[in-house]
C-alpha cells in the first residue's frame, strides 16, 4: 500500500502517527528491559567473577546471541498480543497493521521484529529510515505492512 492511502486511511479513521521522541522513549525503555533481563540471566556467573573483568566480559560477551534471540522474541509476542512492547505502554503508542488497523498477524510481528532486530545489529543505520518519511514508518514497518501510531488516537 502507498503512502498517499495510508495517510488517507489514517485521516479517514483520525489516527496519528507516533510522534518520533516517543519511539525513541520506548525504544531506550525496552532496550533497558531486556539488557536487564539477559543480566539477571547471567548474574549468578557476573558475580562469581566479580574480581576477574575478563572473566565477565567473557560471560557477556558469550552471550551476544542469547540477547538477540531474546529481543527478537520480546519485540515478536508483544508487538503480536498488545500490539506494543513494554516501552510502547508506557508512552502511549501502538503497532497497528496498515490495512485492517487492528495488531499484526503473527507473521507481520515476527517480520518486524526480525527486521528491527537487525537493524540494532547494523548500527541502528535503517533506523534513519523513518526520518525519510513522513509517516515516520521505519524499514521494519515498511516491510511487515505495519505503522506506529498514538494510542490516544486509537481506541484499542
């Protein structure tokens, strides 16, 4: 779908797209919660270790895959169930699917949980990607047909 029938479908339904500050809130709330929780996952071995730096910066850095899998995962039932993570609540914002306005099939959340995933793994850069557009749709959103939007403006 174009941006023009996106905006038009928007207008038609008085939603407005996420305002980019609390995409970026969330984004930190989230990145915050999971680093907490693949912390809690290795803190019996942190603090064993705590005299030995290289022994915990082996531990962490062991465990790069096990934060991916865990982000992907977070990002994929949340966005699926609530239609938003953790940090989405908290500010007030919501994943929609573009055509039927409701949470993302299963598949378009893991899409798009994949895809944002990656996206951390390459440096943030197609993040910039929302900048570009004016519905502030990011790669990920782009591919997986979804969009955030105000949740004030969308009654769930």
């Amino acid at each position: 779908m174009n941006s023009e029938k996106i905006e038009a479908i928007l207008a038609r339904e008085e939603i407005q797209t996420a305002a980019l500050w609390k995409r970026i809130v969330a984004h930190i709330i989230d990145d915050l919660l999971v680093s907490m929780v693949i912390i809690g996952m290795y803190w019996d071995g942190i603090v064993q270790n705590a005299g030995n730096p290289e022994a915990v910066l082996g531990i962490i850095s062991n465990s790069w895959m096990i934060l991916y899998v865990v982000r992907i995962v977070y990002h994929w039932l949340f966005v699926r169930y609530y239609g938003a993570t953790i940090g989405k609540i908290v500010v007030k914002i919501k994943v929609i699917e573009v055509g039927l306005l409701d949470n993302p099939s299963t598949k378009q959340a893991l899409v798009r949980s994949l895809l944002r995933t990656l996206s951390e793994f390459l440096m943030y850069l197609p993040f910039l990607y929302i900048l570009t557009n004016a519905l502030r749709l990011g790669l990920h959103d782009k591919m997986a047909n979804t969009i955030v939007v105000e949740l004030k403006s969308y009654n769930v």
